[in-house]
C-alpha cells in the first residue's frame, strides 16, 4: 500500500514538475522582443500632424485681426511662451540651416555646466578651429576670462571664439554637439541636427521654425539664460589678471537690432531677447521674445526672401505686433511644450520561487531552471504543486 502510494507520488511529482516545465519554456519579460517605440506625441490637444503640412496655419475667431502680409520668411511661426501654445505658424517644420540662432540651443545645453562665476584661461588650441569669416568677441590666448563674460560673448557678440571656448570646457566639439542633439530630442525638437554647435554653416546641419521657438522658449525659463539674451550692451575685458579681472575693457552690442534698436529700427516695445543669426546659406535667422499686458510672445523668422538686413527684424516685428493684437481671438494650431516624460522601464521581477515547488538545487538531468521565472507563472506552477499534492493526499486517504 505504501509503496504503491509512493509510486503515485512520484508520478505526481514528475507530472507537476513536467507541467512547470512546460511553463517554463514560455519566454519571460526580459527576453520578449518589442517593436521600436514611437516617439512621444507632443503635449497639445491639437492634432500635431497640422504643423507638419505646409502652408500658413491659423485658427481665427470673429474679430481676429488678419495675418501681415509683408512677411516673405520661408518659415516662421508666433507662439504664446507662458503656455506654449502656437497661435499661427508658416511651413514651421520646415528644415532650414539656422545659423547663428542655433547658439540658443547651445547654450540650453552647456550653460548648466558653465555657470559664469567660474573663470577658464583660453588656449591657442581652442581658438584653432574657428572657421575664417566668424563673427568673434575677440578671445586672446593665455588671457583668462570670467565665463560671464565668455556667455556674454556668445550671446551679444555671436562670438564663435567664445563658443568654442565653452565646447572646449564641457567636454569638447563632438560631445557637445551629442549633448545638444539629445537636448532637442528630449524636448521634442526633431527637426534638427546638430553638425557645429555655434551655427556656422555645415552640411546636413538644420533646424526649423518650430524646434528655434522651443529652444527660445526653454532658454526664457532659466534666469541665466534670459539675463543674457536681454543684454543690449556690455564692456569685454581686452586686457585680464590671472583671476579674470579686466585690465582694460571695450564695448560690445547686442547684434539682435530689436534689441538695440540700431539702423532706424527702434527698440520693439517690451522686447526681452532672444538671438538672431546670419550666415550665406541661411541667410537672416531671428528668434524674438517680448512681453506686454503681463503676456509674453515669441516669433521666430526663418531666412525672409525680400527686403535687406532688416527684413527679419521687421517681420518679426509684425508678427509679433498682430500676435499681441490677436489675445483671445485664435484658437491654438498647436504647442511648444514638450512631449510627456517616457516613464522608465520597469525592472526586470527578481527570480520568484514558489512555496513548496521544487528549487534548482533539487532539479536534475538537465531539468529546466527557475531563475527568470515570471510571477505568473511561478503563481501557476505553485497551482499546479498544490493540486498534485491535494490529489496524493486524497489517494492517501482514500486507500487507492
């Protein structure tokens, strides 16, 4: 009786652990394959797609004033910087060479790391590579500078001595440039690619109206940032001590003229920044942020195809002036805000073991392991066990 019984234990046994082997053969979370990712939708209740087809886009109520017509830029677009909203837009994903606007986003990236109390002496290598025809604040080796007065560089003067000088410090030419395009990935900028981080004109190098109004943006949220692209005028120490002191000093300006207000164009009212640019392919690039009746706008201007130096400025200018006209009479056509935050993967489930199941020690002639077990199927298994011991138990007291 009991060595009958004994057998159908072990037959039990051999059951259960076939049957938990069985479930052992289904592959667990770690080794699942998954499609790639889509990359994450921007944060609008706009359909997201509108700014991607060409043509102007505006959504007007009654009373909204009409779109200028002076404006001839290849792309541009007028947002609203306090909720993101983008209240009129022209071929804004359009992939354009951004010049020297794209400092905006260089500066998103580095300046965190560069806080201008630091102090860096420059050096011949770093100066090496600035291309001939740069704009430069005029950086001299063997000087040492406040990094202040190195962003104020970069910032007043396009100075791309100074950009370099800082990509030196963070790490290089080539890892800035990765940094920055991850920075504009994670915020949701993807139309542009990064080749030389101070704008110069490089092949495959772009961005577009829509990615420069995100990085106008993002930099306005960072008091670092806004105070230096606010900046109308500075004094750049020519001459420096070994703490960054300035010997002697010579002025520098602000190159964005809304800014300014040089060459006739007035200082727009209530302008806060942000960058312009110019280079032969580009041609005039702007990114333009003002604040009025406690809003603030933004335009950006992409390579204007009539007028001379100043076209980019004025169309900025009536962008700007028909976005403030147009308050509470368009609907939004779609949003700078970035894309929600991918949650993080989740960690792969520790090895669970069933109460009572039968543990790797105990498994022999090359019996499928536990380890990578998912919980559901350690749940099953556990199931599985139980029964078959319920079953001996009641062959046991049933006497068969």
């Amino acid at each position: 009786m009991s060595i009958r019984s004994s057998g159908r234990r072990t037959g039990a046994g051999a059951a259960a652990l076939a049957i938990g082997a069985s479930v052992l053969l289904v592959p667990t979370a770690a080794g699942t394959s998954h499609a790639e990712p889509l990359p994450p939708r921007p944060a609008s209740s706009v359909d997201a797609s509108l700014l991607h087809r060409s043509g102007t886009h505006v959504r007007a109520r009654q009373g909204a004033p009409a779109l200028p017509d002076d404006v001839s830029a290849l792309s541009w677009l007028v947002a609203d910087v306090g909720t993101g909203a983008v209240l009129a837009a022209h071929d804004a994903h359009r992939r354009l060479p951004p010049a020297s606007t794209l400092k905006t986003l260089f500066a998103l990236t580095a300046l965190p790391h560069l806080p201008g109390s630091g102090r860096h002496t420059v050096t011949e290598a770093e100066l090496d590579e600035v291309p001939d025809g740069s704009s430069t604040v005029g950086l001299s080796a063997d000087h040492t500078y406040r990094v202040a007065d190195l962003w104020r560089g970069v910032f007043l003067s396009s100075g791309n001595d100074a950009v370099h000088v800082l990509a030196a410090m963070n790490g290089g030419w080539n890892v800035t440039s990765a940094q920055m395009q991850a920075k504009a990935r994670a915020l949701g900028a993807r139309d542009t690619t990064v080749v030389s981080p101070d704008g110069f004109d490089a092949e495959g190098q772009a961005s577009s109206a829509f990615d420069l109004a995100v990085f106008g943006r993002t930099g306005l949220a960072d008091p670092a940032f806004a105070e230096y692209a606010a900046t109308a005028d500075a004094q750049f120490p020519g001459g420096t001590l070994a703490d960054g002191s300035p010997t002697w000093t010579y002025g520098i300006e602000n190159t964005n003229r809304l800014v300014t207000g040089q060459d006739g164009l007035g200082r727009y009212p209530g302008i806060i920044g942000v960058k312009n640019g110019y280079t032969s392919q580009a041609g005039f690039t702007l990114i333009a942020a003002a604040r009025r009746d406690g809003r603030t706008l933004l335009a950006t201007v992409m390579n204007p195809q009539w007028g001379g130096a100043n076209a980019v400025y004025e169309e900025a200018r009536s962008l700007l002036d028909w976005g403030f006209a147009a308050a509470g009479h368009v609907d939004p056509v779609g949003s700078l805000a970035p894309p929600p935050a991918t949650p993080p993967a989740a960690p792969p489930a520790a090895p669970v073991v069933a109460a009572g199941a039968v543990t790797p020690d105990r498994l022999h002639g090359g019996a499928p392991m536990l380890y990578g077990l998912s919980a559901a199927s350690a749940a099953f298994l556990a199931a599985v066990v139980a029964l078959a011991g319920t079953a001996v138990l009641r062959r046991r007291r049933t006497g068969s």
